[in-house]
C-alpha cells in the first residue's frame, strides 16, 4: 500500500517534467501508475475469512497519529475504482487535450501532476485506518479538486466553481474533524476497524456521529450541500468523469458505508442519511430533466444517484449494503463513461447544448452504441449491470427489517426518484444523438471532426465492464458480499439476498417495468408536460442563490465586524486585543473554582532592585516623549529581565535576552531615523490607557499565580533535564528543548522568522527585491546609487580601516570605531561559532550563535557603513534564509527516511586524527538551519531597513546639498 502511495507521489512530482518533454502523450506512461496499482490489488485481493493485512508506522503515538493503512474488502472495491478508472481517465486526457488552444495546454504540465496526486490522495483516503490520517487525505482531495476543477482559471466560471466547492467541502470537513476528535476521544482509539467493532455509545458520540455525517454528506453533495456538484462542471471533461463520477463524490458514500456497521443504529444517524438521500435523489432528478447542457443533466443525474446510493449503504443490514455497493459500482461505470462521451462530443462539434444537435447518432454510430449501452445502465435496462443493482435496491428495501417504518416511504422515494433517472437517461440520448424532427444535421454536427479511435478506448473498456458484470453478476456478488457480511444481521433472512439477471417475476420487477413505463411515458409527454407548466406549481428554489446570500451576509456581517474592532488605528486595535485579554480570563477566575496562590516577591535582595530598576523605566518610557530615549527605556526593561533569569539560574535564557534586546535596539534605531525625534500624544486618552495597562499587568501575574496553585502533578520542567541529557544527548536543557523535545514549534517559529523578513523587505524595496547588499565595486550603478561626494575630514584622514569607509562621507567615520570593529569583528564571530557548536551541552545554541554573528554585522554596518555590509558577507539574504530553511526541514524528512521519529537526534561518534573521538548528534544540523535563518534575518533587515533606507535618505539629501552649494 505504501508503495502506492509512493509511486503516486513521484509520478506526480514526475509529471510536469514529462509534460513539458513530450506534451499530452506523457498522460499515456503516467496512466501505468494507477494501472500498475490495479495490478497489485487484483493479485493481493484479500481474503474475507482471515484478517485484513494492514500496514503501521509510528509517527506521533501520543496523539494516535501513526500512519496506519488496512487493505480490507471495501478498501479494495473502492480502490478498484478510484485506480481503474483513474487509469482510463488519464488514458482518455492524451486524445482530450489534443485540440485544446495553446494557452491551456501551458497548463498542462500542473493539471498532470494534480490528475496524478488525486488518484494517489484517494487511494490513500479509502485505505487509511486512522482517521486522522483518512482527514488529511480528505482535505488533500479537497485542495486537488479545487485546483482541477479551477483549470480554466482565466474563466469567471471556473474560479467561482472551484472557491464554491472548496468552501463547501472544506466546511463540512472541519465539522467531520470535530466528529472524528469526539469519536477517537470517547472509543479510546482513532482506528476504523477498532472503532467499528467496538462502537462506543452516549450523547456525545451521536453528537460526533452526526458531525462526521456532514463532512461526509458534503463530500458527496447530498442537500442540502447538492450545489456545488453541478458548478463544477466547468471543470475539464475529465475531471468530471473521475473526480464527480467515480472518486472524490464517493468518498463521502465510502465513509457512511464504513461506519455503517457500527453506527448504523447511533441516534441520528437513519433520519440524517434516509432523509436526505432521499430527498436529494427527488430534488436532483427533477432539475436533471430540466436541464440543457449535457453535463449538467448528468451533474444532476449524479447528485440524485448519490443519493439514492446513501440511504441504500448507509440504511443498515446485510442486503442493503449489497445492493448500495452494486449500485454505487454500476454507477460508475455508466457515469464515467457518459461524461467521456459528452466530452468526445465537445471535442467533435463544439457544443453540449442539446438544442443544437441533431443527427450526431447517424454522424457518429460507434459514439451512440457507447452511449446507448451507458445510458440503458443508468435507467436500469437489462442486462446490463444498472438493471441488476436497481432490481437488488427494490429488492432489499421492501423487505429490509432495518428500516423498519421507513421501508415504504424510501421505496416510494426511490421509485419516484428512478421515474426521473428514466427520464433524463432518454433525455440525455435523444438529445445529444437524435434527429430531433430535421431533415438534416444541425450546422454543428455537419461540421464536426471525427474522433480518433483512441479517444473512444476508455468509454468502450467502462461501458462494455458494466454489460459484462450485468450479464455475470455473481462474479461481483462474490466481491461486494465480502463487506456487506460485516454488518450485524437485521433479521434472520438478511444476509441471502444475491446479485442475479434474473429473480422471477415478482415486485422488483413489477416496480422496474412501472418505472420504465411511467419514464418512458413522461419523456414521450413532454411537451404536454412542459405546456402545463409543472414548474410553476412545484418551485424547489435554487441553492446557488442561497449560498451567494449565505457568503453575501457573511461578507456584510465581517465587515460591520472590522469596523467595530479594527478602525485602522494601531492603539484602538492594540486596546480591544488586550481588553479581550483582560476580561475574559477575569470572568472565567470568578465564577470557576479557585486555589490559593502563594506569592513569593523575591529570592534574594538582588532581585528587587533589578525589579525597581525595570519598574522605572518602564513608567519613564511611557512619560518620555522622546523616541529614541523611550526606545532606551524599553531597552533597560529586556535587559533587567535578562537579569533576572540569571540570578534564577537560567543563563541560557538570559544570554538570548541579552543579545535579542541588543538587536532589537538597532532596528529600533533604524528605523526611528525616518520618524520625527519627538512623538505627538494627545492626552485626551492617557488615563484610559493607564488603567488598560494596569490591567493587563494584573491580569498577566494574577493568571501565572493561580496557574501555578493550580498545579497538583509534578511540574513538567523537572523532567526536562533528565530528558534533555538522555533522550536529547545534551545538558543544556533548553537547546535541546528547541531542536529535539519540541522541534516542531521551532520549525514553525523558523519559517515565520523567514516570512516575516521577506514580508519587511519586500515592504522596503517594493521592487528588486532579492540580492545581496551593495559592494564597493557596486557603487554608481543606476540601481545602487550614484557616487558619494566625498569631503576630507582631518579627524580620520585618508586612511580606511574597513573597505566600506571608501565610499563614505568622512564627516560620518569614526576612526576609532573603524579599527575597534576591525579587531572585535574576528572575535565575535569565533565566539559566534563556539556559542553554536557548544550550546548543547552549555549556553548557547543555533539561535545565540546566529544572533552573535547578526550583532557583527551590526559593528560592521555601523562602522562601515552599507557598503561595508556588502564587503563582509556578499551573499544574498533570501539565499541564506533558503538554505537555513531547508536545512532544518531535511533534517525532519531524514528523521523519517532512516525510520526514525521526525527531528528524532541520533549521536554519531568518529574517531579523527589529532582530535581523537569526537561525538555529535544530528539536532546539529537542525541548529545549523536556526543558525543561517536567524543571520539571514539579521541581514535583510540591515539590507532593507539599513543599507536601502540609507542610499533612499541620500538620494533625498542631494538635490538640497547642491542648491546649498550653489
């Protein structure tokens, strides 16, 4: 199963490349990836009488998010299914993209890879044990298909098509999420197969049970979520045929059907899937045979079977499972290949409107047999397979003792609904093959190119499996009772019904020839039926006019919400974020329980001094109104709680305090060059935000103390050490904290560091914006800036301690600076280094290591000025942030690769000459990645808010410096 997965994985990253080398026949050698997958399910097929093979690998075993897969019976069929006609699909997008216009075949190359990694998401949704695994693969497909499904995207109906599905599938996938969270938490277990057999029971978990049923229901567009289908046919013809025929609409009928035997009798659970499946199968047949577009009758039509294959899979007991997966196989055949054939008519006259052929079944005889032996499957003809599954349908409802007082109303629902799929089944062949009355045919058809014979393989292959399996039905009996015998008995005659041609006469049959009557009867009566004007008397409104009102209101009601809270004033924003933060945890301490907290001032008399030191500059800085000196004020708070660690034993800690202060002073700095030196404050609102401020104070060493009472287990931290030392092979607990324990925060700390640098950069240079910093062989290029000019200053002379000092204004050197940064630079730099190779078992790290080389840059700007940072390191800062990145992420996905837990450390011992055994561990190669992100970060601020705004500030200075002269 693995292996699967993989190969799906590369042909997807394959894909472009091929595309690109050999245009649309490279879909031929990517199909043999879901065909090669088929292969090896036929010949590992698994046997019902002995326990599904499954495959686990532990992952993250404390939250049950191990990567468990199970090759069971249903795991099969359906991969069947979402292979073989993948395989086919992919087959038929070669003769598909033949005639397409230059500018969508340049998109070829990703909607390849999105067809491949689909074929491989489902595959992995219906072989997922886990369920959390089963909800990443869920939203996997929900992404590709709103890619696939968006392919035309210069076309307004393609991208509103594609935001509507993913909306709609996405928000019942979040409520399925909160159902599987219930439903692990209360069973014990997030494993289908133990879940099932062990269904736990109580209010919540029919609450759980309900919300997994929406995202299921959504999934497959049952109602009142039905819309989106429809809209999403201004996808590409294959797209239709296999992602809203074959596979992604079934995943939601693949979830009931496989919670079914445990929760078919949860509370809930039958009036959810048995009223809705029903009414949806009546509403979408009724807007299918209203319905001019090809494909959007066989939308519709899909949307009505999906949901006549929900109440039969999910309605409980043997038989109807039976019959629903016969029905749920018979329907994708017939509907893949008819989408193929609307396609092969697109592709031919140019046109799905009915309306406008005529004549295409004398044009295209080859065409019309497919067609007509698919749609005599859809309207349950025998003796093709669609006749066995709707015959076994009527069937097992009539008698079913599961749906107990609810047998005659769905029988009534799903005869009525099948009088419909008559109806549009003839309405779908007439109007696209008959002569329709003309003498001649339509200018279209007259016109039309004939289809290559490759382009009709597919839809043959589909449409003659569903005669084949229709004439020979117990091979597939034999097949689909293997899952159907796992749900509970609901009576002593369920569990014999078989899939046969031929029952005898009797009521399934009765009901078939009725169906088939009072449908052919309505078709042949429709412009009697039409003149009567049914829709006037019987208007089921329009969902997409719902759903545009539904994201209207929500548009209205976010932005009388911003209004309210985001006024476009930084400090009223500022006040109800911490207002927010104030009242609620206050509400929650006084009405819950509470334990005595016990306050403890100090532990030395160290410590309240530091602490009155911190308490007046911060009341100084909010007093100053000087910016650079409130910035200094601020200042003198970070580096008294540095102090503070320190006296607490946390050296580690203090060293970042001290050197994230020191940097966070110079970008201050830097930035204040461009702001007026005094702040303007109306103290109008001073009071107000005095009291918020003591608030939020109180608030903050209120919540800590009480949360510290609260305590009743041993605190976390004092295993940390222990943990460190053997588990991280470090004693510096809080490096090992970062690059192993809890690596995955700082992988996400990391990443936004590198967003937040490209997001201040792009932001400063709006253009050009990647590069490394100006050097000296750089100045006086159009893009860098004119050359400085340079006036003597007898305080430094002609001599240059740094390359950097060349190009600047002497009246700005200083000599001393210059030749202290001279021989600090080396020194930082070699303590820089230690900090990084030592901080796993001393101070220092990755993040201490990388903000001391960022603070020699610091010395270097500051003394040299912007060229100066160019000449002392001549690289790209975006290159570094790249590396840095990559480098931390390679070391999770090697973890995985060896066998091992993500950013797990390993220690590696080598024996070197002169050095003699010298021992590390891989979370090295992690810090090293925090190393590069944080200098590149230093860097690109120094380029953007230093170096950039510096030759801006010139460049504004020159024109007043020469009218000065003159």
């Amino acid at each position: 199963m693995l292996v699967i997965l993989i190969a799906h994985a590369i042909a997807a990253a394959m894909a472009p490349a091929l595309v690109w080398r050999w245009g649309r026949l490279a879909f031929y050698p990517l199909a043999l990836v879901p065909a090669g997958s088929l292969v090896w399910v036929g010949l590992n097929w698994p046997d019902s009488g002995q326990s599904a093979p499954s495959v686990s690998i532990p992952w993250a075993p404390e939250l049950s998010m191990n990567i468990t897969l199970r090759f069971d019976t249903l795991t099969a069929i359906m991969s069947v299914l979402v292979l073989g006609i993948g395989a086919l699909v992919l087959f038929y997008c070669a003769e598909y993209f033949h005639h397409r216009d230059g500018h969508t075949e340049n998109r070829l190359p990703s909607f390849a890879a999105e067809l491949v990694a689909f074929s491989g998401a489902m595959f992995g949704l219906v072989a997922s044990d886990n369920m959390l695994l089963l909800y990443t693969f869920w939203e996997l497909t929900t992404v590709l298909s709103f890619l696939l499904v968006g392919h035309y995207a210069e076309r307004a109906t393609s991208r509103r098509a594609a935001m509507q599905a993913l909306l709609v599938t996405t928000a019942g996938g979040l409520a399925m999420l909160a159902g599987i969270v219930i439903l692990g938490h209360s069973a014990g277990t997030y494993l289908l197969s133990e879940l099932v057999v062990t269904a736990p029971h109580g209010t919540a978990v029919a609450v759980g049970v309900v919300l997994v049923l929406v995202g299921a229901l959504s999934k497959s567009a049952i109602v009142p979520f039905h819309f989106w289908l429809p809209g999403a046919m201004a996808a590409p013809t294959p797209v239709s045929a296999y992602l809203h025929a074959a596979a992604m609409v079934k995943a939601g009928v693949y979830l009931i059907a496989r919670l079914a035997p445990g929760f078919a009798d949860s509370p809930g659970w039958r009036p959810t899937v048995i009223t809705l499946g029903v009414l949806t199968m009546l509403l979408a047949g009724w807007r299918a045979v209203r319905e001019n577009d090809l494909k959007l009758i066989l939308a519709f039509g899909t949307v009505s079977q999906l949901g006549f294959i929900t109440v039969m899979v999910g309605g409980g007991g043997q038989d109807l499972m039976l019959a629903g997966l016969a029905m749920l196989c018979a329907h994708a055949l017939f509907k893949a290949t008819l989408f193929m054939v609307v396609g092969v008519i697109d592709h031919s006259t140019g046109t799905r409107d009915i309306r406008r052929l005529a004549w295409l079944g004398h044009r295209m005889p080859g065409l019309f047999v497919i067609a007509a032996a698919a749609t005599a499957s859809m309207a349950a003809i025998p003796p093709f397979l669609g006749f066995v599954a709707k015959e076994a349908d009527f069937e097992t409802i009539a008698h079913s003792q599961s749906l107990g007082a609810w047998a005659p109303v769905v029988l009534t629902g799903v005869v009525t609904g099948s009088v419909f799929t008559t109806i549009y089944s003839l309405r779908f062949l007439w109007g696209a093959f008959a002569r329709k009355g003309s003498h001649e045919p339509s200018t279209l058809v007259a016109n039309l190119h004939r289809p290559k014979a490759a382009f009709m393989v597919a839809p043959t292959i589909l449409a003659a499996a569903g005669l084949f399996f229709g004439l020979v039905p117990s091979r597939l009996d034999t097949t689909l009772d293997g899952y159907a015998a796992t749900m509970p008995a609901a009576g002593a005659d369920d569990g014999h019904y078989t899939l046969e041609l031929w029952h005898g006469i009797g009521l399934p049959l009765l009901l078939s020839a009725l169906v088939l009557a009072i449908g052919i009867g309505a078709f042949v009566s429709r412009e009697r039926l039409r003149l009567a004007q049914l829709g006037s008397w019987l208007p089921l409104g329009n969902a997409d006019r719902i759903y545009d009102a539904v994201i209207r209101g929500a548009d209205v009601a976010s932005l009388r919400l911003t209004a309210i809270t985001q006024r476009g004033s930084i400090p009223v924003t500022q006040s109800v974020i911490l207002s927010t933060l104030v009242l609620f945890p206050v509400v929650v301490l006084a009405f819950g329980p509470l334990d005595r907290p016990e306050f403890r001032l100090w532990d030395s008399l160290v410590q309240p001094v530091v602490g009155l030191l911190i308490l007046a500059a911060a009341v100084a800085a909010t007093v100053m109104r000087n910016r650079l000196a409130a910035v200094l004020l601020v200042g003198i708070t970070g580096y008294g709680c540095g102090a503070i660690f320190a006296f607490h034993g946390a050296p580690d800690l203090a060293l970042t305090q001290f050197l994230v202060e020191t940097l966070t002073l110079v970008i201050f700095v830097l930035v204040l060059r461009t702001l007026p030196a005094e702040a303007e404050e109306s103290p109008r609102f001073r009071l107000p935000r005095i009291a918020l401020a003591l608030a939020v104070g109180a608030t903050v060493t209120t919540l800590a103390a009480f949360a510290m009472a609260a305590r009743i287990g041993t605190p976390i931290a004092a295993l940390l050490p222990d943990a460190a030392y053997d588990r991280g092979h470090g004693a510096n607990t809080v490096n090992v904290l970062l690059v192993d324990i809890r690596a995955w925060d700082t992988l996400g700390e990391i990443s936004v560091l590198v967003v937040a640098a490209t997001g201040v950069a792009s932001l400063v240079f709006r253009n050009r914006r990647f590069g490394a910093a100006p050097r000296v062989s750089d100045a006086g290029q159009p893009d860098i800036g004119a050359l400085p000019a340079l006036a003597y200053s007898p305080a430094v002379g002609d001599t240059t301690w740094l390359r950097g000092s060349e190009l600047r204004d002497p009246r700005n050197r200083s000599l001393v600076l210059e030749v202290a940064t001279r021989l600090i630079f080396p020194l930082i730099m070699v303590l820089s280094v230690y900090f990084f190779f030592t901080g796993h078992n001393t101070p220092g790290g990755g993040f201490a290591g990388g903000l001391t080389a960022g603070l020699a840059l610091v010395l270097r700007y500051l003394a040299g000025g912007r060229y100066e940072l160019g000449e002392t390191l001549p690289l790209d800062a975006g290159k570094i942030l790249g590396a840095g990145l990559a480098l931390s992420g390679g070391t999770a996905v090697g973890s995985m690769l060896l066998g091992a837990p993500a950013l797990s450390s390993a220690v590696i011992s080598l024996h070197l000459p002169l050095l003699g055994s010298v021992k590390f561990v891989t979370a090295l190669f992690f810090d090293l990645g925090v190393y590069l992100i944080v200098l590149g970060l230093v860097l690109d601020v120094l380029r953007s808010l230093g170096a950039r705004i510096d030759e801006e500030m010139a460049t504004a200075a020159r024109p007043a410096l020469r009218a000065k002269a003159s």
